[in-house]
C-alpha cells in the first residue's frame, strides 16, 4: 500500500507541475496579447533626448513598481526560453540581458520569479556578490512564496558566505531548514551549517563544545 500510494504521490506531483507548466505559458501568452493590445491602441512616445537611463553592464536593473510596455513583437515566453536556454548553454551575458528584460517587461508573470533568480544566479557565477545579493532579495521581496523562494534563500547565504558573512549566511541556511523542509536545497543548506560548526537541525540549535554560537 505504502508503494502504491508513493507512486501516486509521484504522478499527482507530475500531473501538478505539468498544469502549472501550462498555467505559466498561458500566463505569458495572455501578457503578450494584452501588451500587443496596448501598443495598438496608444504606442509609447519616445523618451526626449538624454532622458535615457539605461542599464550599465554589470549592475543589476533598478526596481519598477510595474512591467514597462515591451518593445512591439518582443514576447515573453520566448524570451524566457532563450534566457534559459543561453544560460544552460554557458553564454551567462547574454542570457542576463535577456531575463534582465524579462523582469523588466513581464514582472507580473508566474515566470518572473524564475527569470530574478537567474539574474542571481548569473552574477554569482561571476563573482559579483553584490548584484548577486540584491538580485536574490529581488525574489524574497518583490515576489511572494514561490517556487524558487528556498532557493533564493539558499544561494543568498551563499552569497553572503563568500562575501565573508558568516552570521548573516548562516541565517538564510537556517531559514531554508525551518521552513522549507521538503524543498530540493535543504540538505546543501544542512551541510552548509555544519560547514559553519552549526546544528542543522530544527530551531537554532547549540554550537558544539567549543565554538561559540553564531547569531
């Protein structure tokens, strides 16, 4: 009984992901009609001259308080694809420009959270933590529970871990632990407190004999 009911859970959970894969492209799909909608019935004008304030290489986007109108044709499903797609592919610069626009111009969709990851993700890869850092609290502020919400706690404390902040870093580990306990990044958070001398168990645990306790 207890295999059957372990093989149904797995299909339920396959059944569940699939319908939310298909909720997303339609999402994506409806933004893109309703931005083609808004282009048609009142084209955005022109910025004036030097007005312009565009994203320097290297730093991460400004926060907006709403998707800008895309460039006409631009589409976000493809536009996520090809994210992913360059950044499975290694080609790290092009794909953080491409869900750099993503999240510029489709924020509101289910992909949004996914594509801010990314961004995360990118300049950890470069080294750059600070753009790093905020790109991940991009996720656990802009976005509510999602997803890539354990995740982005997860790799935040790595973050902070190579920038040398061990307390700070242990703090995001702990918040993946105690609230995220079945998500795919529990147990490197674990490992990544006992790499601190710190309990992965429930709770903030006490250091062992020896160490003292890290806040």
């Amino acid at each position: 009984k207890m295999e059957n009911m372990s093989e149904d859970y797995r299909n339920l959970r396959e059944t569940v992901t699939d319908l939310a894969s298909r909720m997303g492209k339609l999402d994506a799909k409806i933004t893109d009609l309703i931005n083609i909608v808004s282009l048609q019935v009142r084209p955005p004008a022109p910025p004036p001259p030097g007005t312009e304030n565009p994203v320097t290489p290297g730093t991460a986007p400004p926060a907006t308080s709403g998707p800008q109108t895309p460039p006409a044709g631009l589409k976000s499903e493809k536009l996520y694809s090809d994210g992913v797609r360059d950044y499975t592919g290694g080609t790290y610069d092009v794909a953080l420009s491409e869900f750099m626009d993503y999240v510029k111009y489709f924020n509101e969709t289910i992909f949004a959270p996914n594509a801010q990851f990314y961004i995360g993700s990118i300049y950890y890869k470069k080294q750059d933590y600070p753009n790093a850092l905020q790109a991940f609290d991009a996720v656990l502020e802009h976005y509510s529970d999602n997803p890539k919400t354990a995740a982005a706690h997860f790799w935040k404390g790595k973050t902070l871990l190579s920038m040398g902040k061990r307390d700070a870093a242990a703090k995001e580990f702990r918040e993946v632990v105690n609230k995220y306990p079945s998500s795919d990044v529990v147990q490197a958070a674990r490992t990544e407190l006992r790499n601190l001398g710190l309990s992965s168990g429930p709770g903030t645990g006490a250091p062992p004999k020896g160490r003292s306790r890290h806040r």
